[in-house]
C-alpha cells in the first residue's frame, strides 16, 4: 500500500493569487485576507496578518528577481497589489 502524504494547505501567497485571479482587479491585502480567512480558511498567526501578507508578496517578488523568475505581483499604488497578468505589464514592482 502506498501511503499519501498529507495535502498541504496554499500559502497565504498562493492564496493572494487565486483571489487576485478570481477578483481581477487590484486589492489591498487587508482585503485579500478577510476573504482567504472566509472563503479558504486561512488561518494567520499573529496580530497584523495583513501586514504579513503584504512582506510575504515583498519577499516574493525580490526572490524572483534575484533568480530572474517571472513576475506574479506588481504594486499597482501604495497599498495595492495586482497581477501582472492583469493589471499589465507596464507597471514596475515599486519595492
């Protein structure tokens, strides 16, 4: 018999993606919290967990430039996070 690991639950970064996916359109990440916490069951530690979220995407984003992967997020204004996909390449990651 083969054994299956457990599944491992999303990321709230991964998370930010679906729901950035679903919304198409740019969302703070207070936002995107209250609805992964409601419709995903995130649960986040901790007593600014949008705070967490919005480092999490920082931290990302550097991780990918550094290894010259391609983008998922770009800061659309100060406090607002899209897709690239969606939002349009023209706008730079403002980190």
């Amino acid at each position: 018999m083969v054994e299956r690991k457990p599944e491992k639950s999303p990321s709230s970064v991964d998370l930010a993606v679906r729901i950035l996916k679903n919304s198409k359109r740019p969302m703070r990440p207070q936002e995107i919290i209250e609805i992964a916490t409601r419709s995903h069951g995130l649960e986040m530690r901790g007593k600014t967990p949008d705070a967490t979220l919005n480092s999490n995407i920082i931290n990302e984003i550097k991780r990918r430039l550094a290894s010259g992967r391609a983008q998922r997020f770009v800061r659309v204004k100060p406090g607002h996070w899209g897709l690239v996909e969606y939002v349009g390449r023209h706008y730079e990651p403002d980190v």
